[in-house]
C-alpha cells in the first residue's frame, strides 16, 4: 500500500516543497503554503491526469489543413472588446482562464458574452458555484438578456458538471469560478491546489477532446485562503487579467497569453447600470478634460496592444528620511523606474539619492513598456526641477543608459492619437519612421537625447 505523505503546496503557483516556508522559493509570495497530504508518490505524480489513451499521434502535414486556419472556427462573443483580447474571437476547443479580484465584473462580462454567443446559434452553458440561478436571472434581466440558449448549472461538483455537459453538449462552458469546483474522489480540499489543478485538467482535456470551448473564472486574492489561478496558467490557452481601478468605472481585460492571437491587447469596457459597455475610442479616455501641463505631470501616448493611449504620468519627489530613501511606481515597472532615476542622476545631474520619489500613471492603467521612460523621466525630473513641458504636449520614447532616446513601436501612430486628440506638441526620438503623419497645426519634435528634452521644460 501506498504511504501517505505530507506536502506543502504553494496556493499561489502549486510549488510543492516537503517543508513548510514562509515565502514561497518559487514566487516569491509569502505565507503561502498549506499541507495536504497525498497517497504516496506513485499514487499521485505518476497517476495520469486524464485519459490515458485520449489522442493518437496524428501526420503534421497530412492533417495540416485541418489546422491551417482556425479563422472558419472563430465566433464572436457578441462584445467586441471580449473579441478583441481574445484574438478576434472564442476559438472551439480552446480553454481560457479569465482572472479577476472579486467585485471587477467577470461574472458580468460573462453573462453578457453567454448570450452573445448564443445569438449565433450556439447553447452556452454557464456553471455557477458562487450565486444561485435566481441570482444570475435577476442580473441577467437587468441588463437587458433574456437567457435564451444559456443553460444555467448551479453546481460545484466537478462529475456532476461533466455529465450534464455530456447530456446538453454545448458549445461553451463557462464555469464560474473554477476555484469553487471539486473532484469528490480526490482527498484534498475544495480551494486547494489540488482540486484546482486536477478539476482545471479535466476541464482542458474536455475542451480538447470535444471540442467545446472552456472558459475558467479565477478568482486573484490578495491573501486569501484558495489557491489562484496562476497555477491553471500553463495549461490553458488563453490567460485574461481584469485590471484597473475598482473606483472608477473603467474595467481593463488585458491578455496575458494567447496561443490565438497577440498577447498585451487591451479591452477596454466602462461598468454601467445596464452591465459593461464597450469602449471603442479609448485613446482619450484617461486625459482630464481641461488638462493643463504642471510640474511632475506629463502626457505620455503609450501604445497598449495595436492601440493607443493617451496617459497622465505623474511624478513626486519629497526630502527621505536619511539612508531611507522609497521609491514607489504605480502603474510603471519598478525596475524600469530604478534604471531611469538613475539616468537622470548621471545625465541631468538630479541628485534623486536623497529623494523619494513616486510615480504613478492616472487612472489605474499600466504601461509596462520602455516607450514610457521619457514621460516617466520627465515626470519625475518635472517635479524635482518645478519646471514643466509647453501646454499640450505629448511624449513618448526609450531611455538608453548614456541618456539617449531610442525609437520605439507604433511611433507614427502615437503621433497621430496625439494630434488628433488636440496635443500641440509631440515630442519623440529622432529617427521614428513617419510616413504620411497629418500634422494639422501641430508640432513634431524629434529628440536625440535626454538633455534635449529637459531644455525644452521650463
Ligand atoms: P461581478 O460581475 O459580479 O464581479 P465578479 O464576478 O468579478 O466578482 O460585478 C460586480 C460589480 O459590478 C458589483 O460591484 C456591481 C457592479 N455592477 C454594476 O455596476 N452594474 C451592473 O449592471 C452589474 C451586473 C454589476
Ligand atoms: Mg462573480
């Protein structure tokens, strides 16, 4: 007989160690490990997920037609911000995880995306284990859905869900949410990482196997007690991320892997009492009305998937306790702020060592890309120098270690959301290809390096 063994299971990403640790080795996550006892080694690492005889090798060139375009497969979700993220459409077979704090409004989308993708014909059956369906009815009604073709499953039992999948065959599953679903023949918690991972494998191996399209619904805790959904990562296709500011009524869904399509593409969705309406023209919709150039604020056009953004970046600088000194970044990478503080100290001669300084970009967004190393530089040297930009002007631009600005991305079209968005001024590294940029009565300023820039700032 197999020995019982006692392991313990990071709830953040299933790191397995045989001590118990306060932070994890793996993530980095502290106080998160939970023991779970498992029936011996051979019992459970060796035991296959899933069938054992599920696929046959198939002839890559005999059976490439069937894989040469998965265009014919795509259907719509009905929410073209859902599509969009999504690569232009649900793909069938393909499993998506859709991640999210509580509160954020994946069940909203969810529903919404149900009946979307039942106007095209297709049952949609949407498993719940959090509300009941007079809750999802009464929600659905609402907003305005009817409901038709969306079969509702309160259910938390993972092979009671299997067999009505079996028995109503649709052609999408939503379960919501994963975290909540257990497998009554394993010895392991409902939340643990081990119903997690074993439930969100079943699930893909349905997908696959028949075909259907699976979406996961994971909850993102802070230090909650289940286990999230970075441990279902790797076996899905596509990995969606609810961000923003939960006090503002924007909602940013945001893919973090895509097998189907471009990863980085932003949705961009504003939360109403009628459920989540698309926003099609985002360009402007972080930029106060009325905005006007101060110090420590900078307009950066950032270039979020295939559109663009126009950011507010903001910067503080304030006096540190000696030996001290914080630096916070908001919305930008730390590291990345750490390496242009540093330019700035060199370069621009800022003496930032005594300083703490904050960056944060407005309204909740991200932009985790180099192209916001100038904004951010500018915003903080802005707020140490109390000098600022020319009214209306935007910026964007790579730092390089000697303070040069390198080109970047999708140049033309920052300039051009920028301009159309009533910036006078852009300024940008000089050898960004612009090929038929409509200038209007605006003025482009290519830039060699740092020191440039900073004499324009007054
Ligand atoms: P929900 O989709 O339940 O979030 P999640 O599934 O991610 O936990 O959304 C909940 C929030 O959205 C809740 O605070 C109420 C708000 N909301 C609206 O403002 N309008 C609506 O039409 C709906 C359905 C929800
Ligand atoms: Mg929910």
């Amino acid at each position: 007989m197999a020995k019982e063994k006692t392991y313990y299971v990071c709830r953040e990403c299933g790191s397995r160690q045989l001590k118990w640790m306060g932070k994890c080795p793996d993530c980095g996550q502290w106080d998160s490990f939970d023991q779970e006892k498992i029936q011996g080694l051979s019992d459970d690492l060796h035991r296959p997920m899933v069938p054992v005889d599920m696929s046959k090798p198939v002839n890559l060139a005999d059976d490439v037609e069937k894989f040469q375009s998965d265009e014919g497969l795509r259907y719509t979700t009905g929410l073209g911000e859902f599509d969009r993220v999504l690569g232009g459409g649900l793909v069938d077979g393909a499993t998506i995880l859709l991640g999210g704090p509580p509160g954020i409004g994946k069940s909203t989308m969810l529903i919404q995306a149900a009946q979307g993708i039942a106007d095209t014909g297709r049952t949609v059956m949407y498993v719940t284990s959090e509300e009941s369906p007079s809750q999802i009815k009464m929600r659905a009604s609402r907003i305005g859905i009817t409901g038709d073709r969306v079969v509702v499953d309160a259910q938390t039992n993972l092979e009671v869900i299997l067999n009505h999948i079996r028995e109503i065959k649709p052609a999408v599953v939503m379960i919501d949410s994963v975290q909540l679903i257990y497998k009554p023949t394993l010895p392991a918690a409902p939340g643990s990482v081990s119903q997690l991972r074993q439930c969100g494998t079943e699930l893909v191996w349905l997908a696959k196997s028949t075909g259907t399209t699976v979406v996961l619904v994971g909850h993102v805790t802070k230090q909650g007690t289940i286990a999230g959904p970075k441990i279902l990562e790797h076996i899905v296709d596509v990995v969606l991320y609810f961000e923003g500011d939960y006090h503002q009524r924007h909602r940013l869904i945001r893919a973090a892997k895509n097998r189907f399509g471009a990863t980085n593409e932003l949705g961009i969705f504003e939360m109403s009492d009628r459920g989540l309406i698309e926003i099609t023209d985002p360009a402007g919709l972080f930029l106060q009305r009325g905005y006007s150039q101060r110090p420590g604020s900078v307009i950066l056009s950032a270039g979020e998937g295939t559109r663009i953004l126009l950011v507010e970046v903001q910067g503080l600088t304030a006096p540190a306790a000696p030996g001290m000194t914080r630096r916070k970044a908001t919305g930008v990478d730390a590291n990345r702020l750490a390496m242009i503080l540093a330019i700035l100290e060199r370069h621009a001669r800022l003496k930032l060592s005594t300083k703490d300084v904050f960056v944060n970009v407005v309204g909740g967004v991200k932009v985790n890309e180099p192209a916001a190393d100038l904004a951010i530089a500018l915003a903080v040297a802005g707020a140490y120098t109390n000098k600022t930009l020319p009214q209306a002007t935007a910026v964007f631009g790579e730092l390089g270690l000697s303070g040069e600005l390198r080109p970047v991305p999708f140049g033309e079209n920052r300039i051009n959301e920028a301009i159309r968005l009533g910036l006078r001024q852009i300024i940008f590294p000089t050898g960004t290809a612009i090929r038929s940029a409509r200038f209007e009565d605006s003025q482009i300023i290519p830039c060699q390096n740092l020191t440039q820039v900073l004499e324009l700032m007054e």
